[in-house]
C-alpha cells in the first residue's frame, strides 16, 4: 500500500487561500518550526540512548513504530497544538518492510520537515557490546553476530545513504553521546530549554529527595512568631513584605537569583533538562515559600521555563 498524502495538508492549503499575508506567513512559521527525527542505524550502536536525548530535549518519542504508521504518525504531530518536534526509532526488527523507508520518508518530508539520523560503530566495538550486554543480534538466529552485522549493514545501505547526519558512536560512551546529540539538536532559539522547579520545603518534614540544589533559609526573620502572620504562608503579600523587609532577605535573593543564571547555561550545556531547587525553612510555610516564589519570578524575567512548588505549605 503506497503512503497516503496528508489530508491535513490537503485541507491546511485550501484554508490558506482564503487568509491574510499575515496568517499565512504564521502558519508558515507553525510548519517550520515542526519537526520529525527519524533515528536508525546498526544494531547495538546506541540508537536507545539517543532516543532517550531527544526525550530530554523536549521531542515526543517513539520507539520502533512500525512504518507503515509514519505517515500517520507525522499527520498526527502536524495536528497537534501541543507536539512540536518528534523522534522515532526504526531498525532492522521491520525485516524486509525497511526497504519501503526511503519512498515513506519522501512521502513524509511532503508533510513536515524531516531528518534521517544514521548510528553506526565498527564491528569490533558492536561485537564488543553485544558481548557485554549478551543480548543477541536481531539478525543472529542461527549466526554469529560477525555474520549478522555484515548482513545488517548490507541491508542498511540505502537508507545510510539518505541520512542527514552519520553518527560513529565508536569512540562514545553514553554520557558523550548524549551530549553530542545535546549540542547538535538543541534548537538555536532555546539556549535557555530547561525546566526549573522551586521547591519550597520544611526541614521538619525531611529533605525533598529529588533536590538538586538546597537552599537553608532559617537564617531569615521567621513570620512565625509574629501572631497576626502564624496562620497565613509566605504567599500572602503582608507575609511577603514582612520577610522581604529584611537587609538579609533582599541580598539573599539577589546574590542567589544572579548564581542561579550563572550555573543554569553551565548545567544546559552538560545536557541537563530539568533543575529542582530546594529552599527550606522550619515548617515550609512562610519563608521558604516566599523565597521559592521570589527566585522563581526572576528566573523567568530571565526567560527560564519555570514551576514553583510548595510541598509542605497548607492549602
């Protein structure tokens, strides 16, 4: 069965005729910023990890979608006002239904832009891994895996030769290769892609486990002891002026908010996608919400992707 053309395309042209300059050069812009990544290559050299980079960049991710659904698969993300970019892996598990990739991907690329990662490694090293993880090759029934890699890569020739990117992970451990896709993919515009938490906390109720930085802030004046402000949280603006009347507070959160966008581009460039920022007070009620609130708002002034959470503040 041949791909069939995108009925979304067909009727997002005939749309276009009736619009404005203006709608049509946004709608442009919406397909532009569309993506598919299609990921293959040898057995064994590493096309799960990649997978994985992708994910923590923000692509929506599928692993070995048959694909006879791509075209499906790539009509759907073009409907989706939540989908932008996508990945997905396809390898020699499809059989002989693999040599139908290049006429689907030119069906695709019709639809939305599209690029062809190809993974490979030398046969010492794919042997080496296979040994190491003793999972056998797909194509290892009844052959040694020499045999099933020279039968392999015949197999993926064509398709190697319409890759946009040729990666060797040979040299690569994991960590590299992630960052290698990192550096590679991240997209021009999001110098700045990761999710910030600000975690406020109690230290009576322990330390939030999944905390990558800790901030103690019991050295501040505590609300607390003051009666009118025990039952409010450090949310409520009289609280919030209280605390943040303080010499202390004020240098605190400025010194605190100016680290932070010190180390944020340092922790991107390692491939980090997310950061959870603790900040503790006594009870989790009063200071560490309004400092959590404080940074948080600065972080994104500073144009960070950011959530607040107050784990242990009443509701």
């Amino acid at each position: 069965m041949p791909p069939r053309k995108a009925s979304a395309q067909r009727a997002g042209k005939g749309a276009l005729r009736g619009t404005s300059k203006k709608s049509r050069r946004a709608a442009r812009e919406s397909l532009r910023s569309r993506e598919l990544v299609i990921i293959t290559g040898m057995s064994g050299s590493g096309k799960a990890s990649v997978l994985k980079a992708f994910e923590d960049l923000g692509y929506y991710c599928v692993d070995n979608l048959p694909i006879e659904l791509i075209p499906s698969f790539a009509e759907l993300a073009l409907q989706s006002d939540e989908i932008r970019r996508t990945a997905l892996v396809v390898d020699v598990r499809e059989g002989s239904k693999l040599d139908r990739l290049p006429g689907i991907l030119k069906a695709v690329q019709r639809m939305i832009p599209a690029k062809v990662v190809f993974l490979e490694a030398t046969d010492a090293v794919l042997v080496r891994r296979f040994s190491e993880t003793r999972r056998p090759h797909p194509l290892g029934a009844g052959a040694g895996v020499k045999s099933a890699l020279k039968a392999e890569r015949r197999h993926l020739g064509a398709i190697r030769a319409l890759a946009d990117f040729v990666i060797d992970t040979s040299k690569f451990n994991v960590h590299e290769l992630r960052s290698h896709i990192t550096e590679r993919f991240r997209e021009q515009s999001s110098e700045k892609n990761i999710l910030v938490s600000c975690v406020s906390f109690g230290f009576r109720q322990g330390v939030p486990e999944d905390a990558d930085l800790i901030f103690d802030v019991r050295f501040l004046p505590n609300p607390h002891f003051v009666p009118e402000f025990r039952a409010l949280t450090g949310r409520n603006p009289r609280v919030a002026k209280y605390i943040r009347s303080f010499p202390q507070t004020r240098e605190f959160i400025q010194r605190i908010s100016d680290l932070l966008v010190y180390l944020l581009p340092h922790y991107i460039k390692e491939g980090k996608s997310y950061l959870t920022i603790g900040f503790g007070c006594t009870g989790g009620q009063h200071r560490s919400v309004m400092i959590a609130e404080e940074v948080c708002g600065r972080l994104r002034k500073a144009g960070y992707r950011v959530k607040v959470v107050h784990r242990d503040s009443p509701k």
